[in-house]
C-alpha cells in the first residue's frame, strides 16, 4: 500500500533515540471507509483517520485488498471496543459488589518514599510512582521525574471491608508517556498480619519490593476499626 500524504519520521538513527511530536492514537478512536471510486478514479482507495480533519487516504494494490484491509481495521477496532467494554463492565461490577460490603473500618496509608530502585530509562534513572490497591479500591502517587529515591508523601484512604482478608498491594512504576509503564516491583501486606503486632493501631514499615533486583518502599499505616469490628 502506497499513502496518498506523504508522512515523515524523525530520528536519530546513532543512538536509537525517537521523539514523538504528536499525541498517540488509540484503536477506539480510529475510523476507517471506503473511498468512493468517483472521487479517485479507481475502488483501490480507503479513508482512515480519527476525525473528520485527520483523514489519510491510502491505496491498495487493488480492490480485493482495499477491502480486506477495511474490513480487517474495522473489525480490529470493534474487537478492541468490545475488550473495553467488557473490562469497565467487570471493573464496576467489582466495585459495586465491594460497595455493597459494609465497611468495619478506615485505613490510612502514606507513601513516603522509596529508595534504591531499578533504572528503566536510558538516563541511568527513573519516573517513578506508586501503585496501591486493596480489593477494588486504587490510589496513585504522583511520578517524580529522574529519580531512583523518589519522595511522595501522598495520603491515602481505603475502606475496609474484612479485617482477615484485606491486604494491601502496593506496585511501582517507571512512567512511559507513550508505552505502558515500565514494572519496578511490588510487595503486599495483609491486614491481621500488621495487628499481630501487638495492640498497636498505626505502623511505619520499610518494604522490600520483590520479582526485582533492588528496592524498598517506605510507608506508614493507621487503621481505625469501627466499635462494632473492635469487638469481634
């Protein structure tokens, strides 16, 4: 196939660095037709684009495979809208279904810091955040640029719903703005094991990240219990 528009790349070939100037598309947002035989003089012409303004018309070597490739984009972007779909509609059934749970208490969780991670980015450093989720509740910190001991200090609140089976899920990520983000480990903590230790109802804990060569997560955790759950 042979574009109509001549599309240009820029890039430095000696170190493989790439610069993106434009904002990425996504499959949901492409749309693809036929063109009309009329407008171009032949049926080897098809429009793809993500609006009205943003249109390329590209030629196939002939008809057969202008709509072979319009049928296979289409249906590549209707497969792809189905996956989100069904991926939101599991997202909030699972929410809801938590919401439907009465709550016994209140965590509070900081992310202070973490120290000593992985370089994923070709500057010797990283654009590290932190990822925490217990069951269908989620919270981010921010990605602080260039670091390998970044300092977050961002507060978080999770609802708890089962003093002996909620646990904490705490990932990091190397941000990418173009790609999916890079994994910097993760490490877990589960509820009873913290009150365990003793009557206490607050923790300062240094967490080794696992299925990763280096690094540790530093938070603090305060647990709140409604009476009726402080009395089971």
């Amino acid at each position: 196939m042979k574009p109509v528009t001549k599309l240009t790349a820029m890039f430095d070939s000696s170190d493989y660095k790439y610069e993106i100037y434009r904002k990425p598309v996504f499959l949901d947002q492409v749309q693809v037709k036929e063109a009309p035989a009329e407008q171009y003089g032949d049926d080897c012409y098809f429009h793809i684009g993500v609006d009205p303004e943003k249109i390329m018309t590209v030629r196939a070597e002939n008809h057969t495979e202008r709509n072979a490739w319009v049928k296979k984009i289409g249906l590549a972007v209707h497969q792809y809208k189905e996956r989100i779909r069904a991926k939101m509609r599991q997202e909030k059934e699972a929410i809801d279904k938590e919401k439907a749970r009465p709550s016994v208490g209140l965590l509070t969780v900081i992310v202070l810091e973490a120290a000593n991670l992985q370089s994923a980015d070709p500057n010797g450093k990283s654009d590290p955040f932190c990822e925490v989720r217990m069951g269908s509740q989620v919270h981010r910190t921010q990605a602080i640029e260039k670091s390998l001991n970044p300092r977050w200090n961002t507060k978080m609140i999770f609802y708890v719903k089962d003093v002996t089976k909620d646990r904490l899920c705490f990932t990091v990520f190397d941000r990418d703005l173009f790609s999916p983000s890079d994994y910097l480990g993760r490490t877990e903590l589960l509820l009873f094991e913290l009150m365990r230790d003793g009557n206490r109802t607050s923790w300062g804990k240094w967490l080794v990240l696992k299925e990763v060569s280096t690094g540790e997560l530093h938070v603090k955790l305060s647990l709140k219990l409604n009476p009726r759950a402080q009395s089971h």
